[in-house]
C-alpha cells in the first residue's frame, strides 16, 4: 500500500512539474489586428506551441496594447514584458540610431546585404540590445519608407515640397531629413499623430511606408511619396529574464522558429511593399508620385551630405564610422 502511494505521489508531482514548466509570454507589436505583422506573429505563435510540446505559449497584443514601444521595450528590459516585434528605441541608448539611418539603402539587394542575418546592422543591433539585457532573436523587414502627405503637393515633384509640415518619430535622423528633404519636422507621439493630420496640425508623416499608411493612416493619405527615406526593420526581441527562464530544449525551439521566421520574411518583403502600394492606389485612390532614379539619387546625396555628419555626432563619429564603413563596402 505504501509503494501504491509512493508511485502516486510521484506520478502527481512529474505531472505538477510538467505543468509549473508551461510558460505564458506576451508578445507586443505596433500595428492593428489582422495587419500582416499581426497574422504572421500569431502563426509564429502557434509554431512556438507546437515545437515546444506547449510549454510556450506566446500571447500576441496588438496596436501596442502593453504601451508604446519606447515603453514596451523598457518594459522587456526588466522582464516586465517578455517579447515584442517592433521598431528599435533610441531614448535608451542613442546609438540604436544606427538601425534607422537615411538612405542606407538604395534597393532590396543592398538592404539585404546590410540588415540581413550575414549582415554588420544584423550583429550591430544584436549587441546593443543585450546591453539591455535583451536577446534579438530576429530582424524584420518591412519596407523602404516613404511620404504620406494629407494633400495633392503644390507641384508635380515631391523634391519641392514647399514647407509642408509633416510628423516625424521623435528620433533625429527622421527630423533632420524631413528638414533636408524640405520639409518642416514636427515631433509627435505616435498615438497623437492621425489626430495631428486630421486636425490639420501636420499634413503629412515622414517615417513610415505605404503599408504603415495603409494601417494606421489610411483616411489621411491622399499622396503617396515613395521616397526611400529609409530602410524599415523591426526587431523579435526577448527579455533574457523570459529566455534564461526556459529549458535548453525550448530555447533552441523558439531560437530555430525565429530565424525560420525571419528567413520567410525576407521572401516575401519586397512583393509585400508593392502590395501595400498598389492598394494605396487602387483602394483608396492615393496619388502615387513617380520619382525617377536620379530624384532618388538626388535626395539620397542630400540627406546623406547634410544628415549623416549630424547623425555620427550624435551616436559617436568613430563608432557610427565604423558600421558605415562595413555597411558600404
């Protein structure tokens, strides 16, 4: 009769054990639900589930519901959230400016090269966000930013924008080349910003792209500017209080989807941004303003003369130098 009870003790206890291990994270991420980003996170999800038996189960917030990513990403810090998908924070360490600099990228092929998992912006930003105490698990491409303007442009070229006041994040590269671009930069939170343009406070954003209008400011976008402004990449990232937490089984599982995860995403970016764009154009009757290749060139030797100098004081000249360096050869 006592080894009965033994047998079941112990058989009530594995099976309390295998309970205690079943983890529950959330995961943040900026845009609304049923955004591209929302669909494939949750299928990541679900591939986390079953590769880990349902010991991790990954609880998506959309339209940062756990706060805004400046917030969330100092959250995930401490451990008080566990994951995000989102844009990079400066306000904690300027030098994640770097993930964000103009006109890094001129086409897909480079931006590749250059945030890609081979590539220095990939490692770059690894290593600054574990200086936090967070581990990247992945990047995420999303697109070549451009200009959302509230209104036809007074000319037929973008590159003569006339003042038109627009948003911009409140990260320096983005004003300073809303400022080199023509543009007159207003600072303002994104929670604030459709208001902002409805209101006819701004006319415009600078620091997203067509699929980012699309979701969040759709009935505000009247021209659609394709602009390149920059190379848009957010980040899978981890507390290393949630990581450290799970087993070494479950780790290399979630490990192994991320980079599965990422490794999709490049597929499939660049036709996701013509996507995005054509129905700016076909859904909401956006004018698509057409630049020509030496526009483009044009724009990108301004911001990259009047900008990057300003930038690198910013981050550290030798530091910042060193990354464009390896970035541009």
């Amino acid at each position: 009769m006592t080894k009965f009870l033994s047998s079941a003790a112990l058989a009530a206890f594995l099976g309390t054990t295998g309970l205690a291990q079943a983890v529950e994270f959330k995961m943040s991420h900026v845009r609304p639900q049923g955004a591209t980003i929302d669909l494939e996170l949750k299928a990541f999800s679900d591939t986390v589930k079953e590769a880990t038996g349902g010991d991790v189960d990954i609880r998506i917030f959309a339209a940062s519901a756990l706060g805004d990513y400046t917030v969330v990403q100092e959250s995930i810090s401490v451990g008080a959230v566990e994951m995000a998908t989102q844009p990079a924070a400066t306000g904690t360490d300027r030098q994640m400016q770097i993930a964000s600099f103009p006109y890094l990228a001129s086409n897909w092929k480079e931006a590749r090269k250059v945030y890609g998992p081979e590539g220095v912006l990939h490692e770059t930003m690894a290593e600054l966000y574990q200086k936090q105490d967070i581990t990247m698990l992945a990047a995420y491409p999303v697109y070549f930013g451009g200009i959302s303007l509230n209104r036809e442009p007074m000319t037929s070229r973008s590159t003569d924008p006339n003042g038109i006041k627009v948003r911009v994040p409140g990260i320096k590269s983005f004003q300073l080349t809303g400022e080199a671009l023509g543009y007159i930069p207003a600072p303002i939170p994104f929670s604030d910003a459709y208001t902002a343009i409805q209101t006819g406070v701004v006319d415009g954003v600078i620091g997203s792209g067509a699929e980012g209008y699309y979701a969040s400011f759709r009935d505000v976008t009247k021209t659609y500017i394709p602009a390149n402004t920059h190379f848009e990449v957010w980040y899978m990232i981890i507390s290393n209080e949630a990581l450290n937490g799970l087993d070494a089984e479950d780790q290399a599982a979630l490990k192994k989807a991320a980079v599965d995860f990422e490794t999709q995403r490049w597929v499939v970016a660049e036709e996701d941004q013509g996507k995005w764009e054509k129905r700016l154009a076909d859904e909401l009757g956006t004018t698509l303003v057409t630049l020509t290749n030496a526009e483009l060139a044009a724009m990108a030797a301004k911001v990259r003369t009047d900008v990057w100098p300003q930038i690198l004081g910013d981050i550290g000249q030798e530091w910042g130098q060193s990354i464009l360096d390896k970035a541009l050869n």
